[in-house]
C-alpha cells in the first residue's frame, strides 16, 4: 500500500533497529545518508556499539557486500573501517573488538561459505548455520556441513563427523556439549567424550559439576551423566 507520497531511499534497513543511545541514531543516521549517496545502495544487521560506535553490513552498486564499522573522532571526520567484499554476510556481530560473521567469498565460482572473525577466515564447508553462530573463549563455535556430515567447529578444531547435529549447541566447563545422531541412533557428546548410542536423549543440563540428560534404549529409560571435574 502507499500514497503515491512516500519518499524513497536507497539505503534500506528491514525489521528496524533498536538504537539505545541518542548520540548513535544521530551518527548512524548520518553516516547512513551519506554512504547511500556513495557506493553503497543497502544495509543491515546494525548494532549500536558503547562509545557511539556502530557496525553493519552494507551492499556496494556491484552487489557485493562488506562489513563496515563506524568509530566516531571527535572534531573529526567519523573514521569508517571496511572489511573484504563478500557476495553475501549473515550472522554479522561483534566478538570481543573484532566483527564477527559468516561470509561467503566474493568470487562467484566459490559457494562455500566460511566464518569470519577481525582479518581471520576459517575453513570452508558447503553449509554453515548462521543462526547458532556464537563466540566461546576468544574463539568461533558453530554447526557445518561437509559432504553429507554434519559436525561441530571450534576456532579451527572439527568434532568427528556426524548424519546430524541436533540443537541446541552448548559451550560447558569449555568444550562443546550436544546431542548428534548416528545412523538410527543418538549420542551426547561434551568436546571429545561420546556417549553409548541410545534410541533418544534428553536437551542435557549441568547439576552439580556434572552434564545430566535422560536416554531411552529400546523399553529402558536411564540417566546419562558425564563428570566435568
């Protein structure tokens, strides 16, 4: 709908954003209005950082996209940092003082996406979930595909493969806590320990330095639980 009235803008940031800091919105939106009017036509994925600061991903006239933070100087021009051009970002947050995100290179004849953290690009893999991106101990944690697995990645170390990763992915006492399928069967996993494989498994909880979940095995239900000290 619309009234024949409405100004357009050619850069567009969909689903809105929350800007907690009056000083922010008037630098965003500034910077915004005059990057539209210079190589960029979109962005999104903004977050307002403290110290005015803000970063987001924007869409260059070629389609490519780039990660761009914004730092504020005072009596100064803003200072604009510009990361490496990708043809698509997702998942885009900052980790620590380094912007953190899943890329996918710009080179058309490369569909492997990679993450993305500061000026570090980790392996590729055919998919990566973007939505379960998260940052564990100065390092990426995350959920990939490869030919036909499925596994865990922690900075640049891989769980062995599995048919399927099965959310949620946790981070306890330090390594990575889930549940994976094998075949017709589930196990628990916690870093590089592995439970006995079982028909279902319970999400796991921590209780008292210890992992506990629930398993079934055929009419038997039991309490799995590994010791974390």
């Amino acid at each position: 709908m619309g009234d024949g009235e409405t100004k357009q803008y050619s850069a567009v940031i969909p689903g809105g954003v929350e800007l907690p800091e009056a000083v922010c919105a008037a630098r965003m939106v500034k910077n915004l209005l005059i990057l539209a009017g210079n190589e960029f036509i979109g962005a999104r994925d903004v977050s307002c950082l403290p110290g005015g600061r803000f970063l987001f991903a924007a869409r260059r006239r070629d389609n490519l996209w780039v990660v761009l933070r914004i730092i504020p100087r005072s009596g100064y021009k803003d200072q604009v940092e510009k990361g490496a051009p990708h043809r698509q970002i997702l998942g885009l947050k900052m980790a620590g003082d380094q912007p953190f995100y899943v890329g996918w290179p710009g080179d058309p004849a490369d569909n492997r996406p990679h993450v993305c953290w500061g000026e570090t690009k980790g392996k590729p893999y055919d998919a990566i979930d973007h939505n379960r991106l998260q940052w564990k101990d100065g390092e990426p944690l995350y959920i990939a595909s490869l030919a036909s697995k499925e596994l865990v990645v922690q900075g640049t170390r891989e769980s062995k493969p599995y048919d399927e990763i099965i959310p949620p992915l946790f981070f306890a006492v330090g390594r990575p806590l889930y549940r994976a399928k094998l075949g017709q069967k589930m196990v628990l996993v916690w870093g590089e320990k592995e439970s006995r494989p079982c028909d279902d498994i319970s999400v796991p909880s921590m209780e008292d330095k210890k992992i506990v979940a629930f398993a079934t095995d055929g009419t038997r239900i039991y309490e799995l639980t590994v010791k974390t000290m």
